[in-house]
C-alpha cells in the first residue's frame, strides 16, 4: 500500500518509476504463479479426514459461523441498499462485500495460530478443524456454482457436464494419484528422503491440474488446491514438498500477492458516505460472527473467555480475503473504491484482533498447578509415583528404560508412567495429541521409534505386573509449542516430575553427533511452565554401551551431588527411591564449604540428609561422603577426577548463591542446566555416566533463569590458609557411626 496510488504512487511520476507499464504484468503473472503454489502448499498440510469429520463441536460451530453470518451479511446488504443513498458500483458489489465477510479460511486461522503460538491448544485445535470444515463447505459451494453458471442450456439437466467434470476434476487424484503417491515413498517412511526427480514431477502436476480446472470453467487455483489435499501429509512426501515450498511461499509467493493486492489499493477512490456503509457492514457481520460462534461454544461447555477468543480466532482475515479480492477485481465485479474498503477492512480486523488476543490467551498460564507436585513431598507419604517421560528419538530408549527400572515400582509405592513420543509437525498444519491406542489410523511418521517406545513399556509394564501401569502419547507439533502439550498431560495426569531429553547427543568416540536447538527450546520451555518437577536427561549410554539394571551381572552404581538447595534436594529424594532397588547402590556426595559449619542452609540440608540415612540403617547400599572443598576450583577438579565408577549421577540445577559455585558461572554454557550440570554435560567431562538435572517445582513462582545470579558476580578475593583441609573421605559403610580424615587426622561421629 506503501507503493501504491495510497501513498508513494499517487505522484504519477514516483508510480511510473516504481512499477512501469510493462512490468505490472509481469508482476501479476508471477504472483498467480506464486499463490498457486502457495495454496497447493496449504492443501498438503490439510488434512481431508478432518475436514469431512472434523467432530460434533466444530462441525456446529463452523456451520454457525458460516451459516449464520451469511444469512445476516446479505440481510443487512439488502436494508442497507433499501434505505440508504450509495454510489451505483458500491450498490452493485455490496452483496459481494457482504458475502465475503463469511469466509473462515484455515490457512488464514492456520497462520494466526502459529504466530500467537497456540496452534496446540485446546481453542487454537477447535478453531483449525472449524475453520477447515466451513472451507469444505465454502470451496463446494464455490465450485457448484460455477459449475452452474456456466451453462447456457436452458435445459435443467444442461449443467450435468459441467458437474460431471468437476467431479472427476476432485475425485481422481484422492481414488489414483493419492494412494499411489503413498504407496511409492512408503519405503522411505524412515529415511524421510524424497529425491528431487519426484518433487519436479509433483510441481509440474501443479501446473497440469491447474490447467484442467481452467479448462472445465473453474478457477485455475482450485485444481492445485485439490491435489495438494490428495497428497499425503507429513513424511515423508508432505514434509519434503513443505521444506522446498514453505520458504519460497513465506518469503516470497505470500508477500508478492500482498504487494500486487497493496499497489492496486487507492484510498483517495474513497468518498465518506461509502466508508461509513461498508464500515457499518464490517462490525455488524464481524460481531453477528462473533456471537454466532460464542453461543455454541458455550452450549459445549466452553469458558466464556475462551469463546470469546475462539470467536476473534475465527473473524480472522487474511490471504484467502486477498485472492477472493482480486478475483472479483480482476472479474470487473468490483470496482476500485469497494476493493480498497475491502482491502482496508482486512487490515483493520487483523490489526485489532491479534493484540486482543494476546491479551485475553495466555497458552502458558493454562498448566498452572494449584499444589506442588514433587518426588520430595511424594517421597514423604508412600504414594504413587507418576513419571511423564518424553522421547524424540529410539536412542534415548534403553537410558529410559533403565530410569524406570531403578525407580523401583513395589507395592507399596507404584509407578505410573506416561511417556509421550515427541515428533516435529512437518508437512502438516494440523498439531496431534494422541493416545497410542488410536496411533495406527492417526500416525504414520517415525512409526519406528514409537514402535519400539510402546514394545518396550509393555515388556516394563509385564515384568512389573501390578506395581506399575503405562499410558503413551503421541505429540505431532511444532518443537517450540510442543511443551503445551506436555504440560498438559503433566497436570492432567498429576505428575511428580518430567523427564525431558538433553538437546546434545553423543558419538561413539566422544564428539558431540548432533545439537538440536529446537530441542534446547523446548527444554527451557518445560523448565520455566511445567506443573511439577523437571528433570532433564543427558544420554551418555553409546560412548562405551549402555549397562543395563536388568542384565548387569554387578551392581548399578548412582550418585547423587548435593551441595544443597531445593533442587539438590529432589535429587536426593528421587535417589534414596533408587537405593530400595536391590541392585542399586547410591552414594550421596555431599559438598561444604570450608568454615561453614555454623550456616543455617547448611543445618536444614544436613537435617534433611539425617532423616534419608535413618531410613537407610542397615542398608549398605546407602553410602554417604563428605567433600570439604575451598571453592569452585576444587569442586571443578572432583567433579572432573572422581566420578568416573558411576553409572548414573543425580544432581540438582539451580543452588543459589552456593559460595563454592561462585567464579563457575562465568564459564556456564547450558543455563537450562545450572552450574553443576553443565560441567557434568561438558565434552570435557570424561564419562559415560547418565546424568539426570533436576529442578524441582515451585509455587507462584518462575525457577528459570537464563542469566543465573550467580553469572555476572565477580569473583571475590579470599585469603585461604595453607591449613585449609584438601578432602574429606568416607572410610565406613556403616550408617552410624561414620568416621572422616581431614588432612590425615581422624575425626569421629
């Protein structure tokens, strides 16, 4: 609009530079090309099952919306015309205006949704299969009518070639292109590659189809549309036609059309008196749309806020506003002036709506729990432990697998595990959150990894039979919404703790294979807005072979790193869990600071660690060590040179403003974290130890901190003297009395 006769080009001269005569067709051949692929981009990422059955609830809501809207917008036109003066173009296009204020189209609702970041929400999933059933209905009737109009035989069955066409035309590529199209790139499911032979062939059917819809009298954008929707979705054909289209489409085919529909906007074409009625015509139908949609949503027992939002969802304008627009320009069914005020409306709407939005929906706040939800508190009453465990991948499995096992499912403390496959949306717009018993009619992609997740909890669940029960999840969404979905099920399912995947993973000769950022993300995410306790799983298992609970013929050595606070803590809590596992044998190495002996943090943690090791007498699986340190140098270097025997290591991330953690963070990678837990995740750090971060949950409260206290503090200068102790070691495996060597004299306790 910048460009156009609004602004910059109304001078004659700046518009003959910016856009020549002879370049403007060129520009509107280029943007046809452009939506055409645009829209068959949209179409494989829709997906035709939910249309057809999108549900009772968004099929009635979508019907309301569309249905009623466009009874009342056309109703108003017609008053409006009746007993209003207007300009004879704006009195032929009103109807037309009115009609297009109707309209739902998913890409639109689609795009909303993915900027405001609520596409896997309960109202951003009701709004997406509303909208895509209203585009079934309106693409339909689209279709139909054109279908009719074309026909010049004054015969009631003259129209029945033009149907006929339209059939075939829709029919074919869902009953032959489609099914083969799956059955060809099945085998590559796992690999996910689709050579670029294919795709070539695939856009060049584009363009066939979009030649075949022209030649039957209907527009040249519905034959692209209809065969995207035949192709299939997600990997690995949907995921590689998105990955080559959706870069060109956001970066390019979306803002030309944009461009092309900006330029041709002129709002000196305006006169008051048009304004005003086609002002009065927006907020009616927008509000009429609003309530038309509010009042069945809160019939299905919706919030009231919710379906206030869920209505602004749906007043959404946008692209397909755009292509509806120059349609009828373009088809000289209106005028210049009842374009801009269209076109000047789409903005406004959108402009209002989004910020509304944000306001009133705050997808974070909807996990939030009421009570905490710990292993400490757990730990205290002999309840149910109930884990949600998240994988992205099958190598992270025998890790898990092993978690499971030393938590120790017994009667008198039962595991409830919940584990949710996480898997990227590519190629779809649609999110997924599934149960695995619907996993075979509704998932296709990564089935191998879900596969041998829900094989192996069976096999868990068996070997442990009463003592421990499994649910699994599929979520299909995008990886920085993706931790809606597991805080979800962490409230609904009322777990004590997360346990989510480290985004690094390690080769077999020590290097770091890969870092997923998105990964990274999503870990954070969870860290600040989960309802429980969050662990965060750093995967060690392929540097010298994972040593599993079950077939290893000596003892699992785990060890958990207190050096105190709340989440040091839960470690401890979920360790001495662990040592009830009879091949299990836990040692607690607890961290002080030289001269501390008075402090009140230190008092609360060693009162907390007495009671484990009264719970623990006589069990010499529960070994206790403490390590008298000078500060961060000294822990850096045990840390680094002791920890080698374990096979897996507890430790909490955020301690405060831990004295022997001052200087450290300076260095600190990873904050997601904390101090301790990146040294133990660093490549430096020679181990093949499983290493467990843990934060615990807090009440009313954000622990997530990406710049850490103790991070931007200087190092402070400390006079040490030469008689400051080096180490304290536990010579004794029994729990009472335990005796120390500091500096080669014998204490005793």
């Amino acid at each position: 609009m910048v460009f156009g006769p609004s602004f910059l080009g109304h001078n004659r001269e700046i518009a003959e530079t910016l856009f020549p005569a002879r370049s403007i067709k060129a520009i509107n051949i280029f943007a046809g090309f452009g939506i055409m692929f645009f829209l068959f981009a949209t179409g494989v990422k829709m997906d035709p099952a939910l249309m057809v059955r999108p549900g009772r609830k968004a099929a009635i809501i979508g019907s309301s919306a569309l249905i009623v809207t466009s009874i009342s917008s056309v109703a108003l036109a017609l008053v409006l015309k009746m007993f209003l003066t207007m300009s004879s173009n704006l009195e032929k296009s009103l109807l037309l205006l009115a009609s297009s204020q109707s309209l739902t189209a998913f890409p639109v609702i689609s795009t909303l949704l993915t900027e405001l970041k609520m596409l896997n929400t309960d109202v951003g999933r009701l709004a997406l299969s509303s909208s895509m059933f209203c585009d079934l209905i309106g693409i339909s009737t689209i279709a139909l009518v054109l279908s009719i109009k074309q026909t010049t035989s004054s015969d009631v069955l003259g129209f029945l070639p033009s149907i006929l066409s339209l059939i075939v035309l829709v029919a074919s590529p869902f009953l032959f292109l489609g099914p083969r199209l799956g059955k060809m790139f099945y085998p590559t499911l796992e690999t996910k590659s689709v050579d670029d032979k294919s795709i070539a062939f695939i856009f060049i059917l584009v363009m066939v189809f979009a030649f075949l819809g022209e030649a039957i009298g209907q527009h040249f954008m519905l034959g692209p549309l209809v065969l995207g929707l035949a192709v299939p979705d997600g990997p690995p054909l949907g995921a590689a036609i998105s990955s080559r289209l959706d870069s060109l489409a956001a970066a390019l085919f979306y803002p030309a059309y944009c461009a092309v529909s900006g330029v041709q906007t002129d709002v000196f074409a305006i006169d008051f008196q048009s304004f005003s009625i086609v002002g009065i015509m927006v907020a009616f139908t927008f509000v009429i749309k609003l309530i038309s949609v509010m009042l069945p949503a809160l019939c299905f027992n919706l919030p009231l806020r919710e379906a206030f939002v869920l209505g602004l969802i749906l007043n959404a304008r946008g692209i397909i506003e755009l292509i509806v627009l120059n349609l009828w320009k373009n088809g000289e069914m209106i005028e210049d002036q009842e374009f801009t005020l269209a076109m000047i409306s789409v903005v406004i709407v959108t402009a209002i709506i989004t910020p509304v939005i944000r306001i009133l929906y705050d997808p974070s706040k909807l996990h939030a729990s009421v009570k905490r939800s710990t292993i400490l508190h757990h730990s205290k009453r002999d309840l149910e432990l109930r884990l949600l465990v998240c994988l992205h991948n099958h190598e992270s499995l025998p890790t898990i697998m092993n978690l499971l096992e030393v938590s120790h499912a017994s009667e008198e403390s039962p595991i409830a595990v919940t584990a949710m496959v996480l898997v990227e949306l590519v190629g779809r717009s649609t999110p997924l959150l599934v149960p695995s018993q619907r996993r075979k009619s509704m998932f296709r992609a990564n089935s191998s990894t879900a596969d041998q997740v829900f094989n192996s909890l069976d096999r868990y669940e068996k070997r442990n039979q009463s003592y421990a029960t499994i649910q699994t999840y599929i979520s299909i969404s995008h990886f920085q919404t993706m931790y809606n979905d597991i805080c979800r099920i962490a409230l609904e399912k009322r777990a004590n703790i997360v346990i989510v995947p480290f985004h690094k993973r390690w080769a077999i000769d020590g290097s770091i294979e890969s870092a997923s950022r998105p990964i990274r993300n999503l870990d954070m995410n969870v860290l600040e807005k989960a309802p429980c306790s969050v662990g965060i799983l750093i995967d060690r298992g392929t540097l010298s072979g994972l040593v599993s609970v079950l077939t290893c013929p000596s003892k699992f050595h785990v060890a958990v790193l207190f050096n105190g606070g709340p989440d040091d803590m839960e470690s401890l809590a979920y360790g001495c869990r662990m040592v009830k596992h009879e091949s299990v044998i836990l040692t607690v190495i607890h961290f002080l600071l030289f001269g501390g002996e008075n402090s009140k943090d230190r008092k609360n943690d060693s009162n907390l660690i007495n009671e484990y090791r009264q719970a623990n007498l006589g069990n010499e699986r529960f070994v206790y060590v403490e390590k008298v340190l000078r500060d961060g140098v000294g822990l850096s270097s045990y840390i680094n040179g002791s920890l080698g025997e374990y096979h897996m290591i507890l430790v909490g991330r955020y301690h405060g403003d831990s004295p022997l953690l001052e200087g450290l963070g300076e260095w600190s990678e990873r904050p997601e974290l904390g101090v301790v837990g990146d040294i133990l995740a660093s490549q430096d750090f020679k181990t093949t130890a499983t290493v467990l971060v843990i934060q615990q949950h807090s009440l009313g409260g954000k622990l997530l901190n990406h710049k850490l206290p103790f991070l931007k503090q200087k190092r402070k200068s400390t006079v040490c003297t030469e008689e400051m102790p080096t180490s304290v070691l536990h010579l004794s495996n029994r729990s009472d009395p335990f005796s120390l060597t500091i500096d080669d004299s014998d204490m005793y306790y």
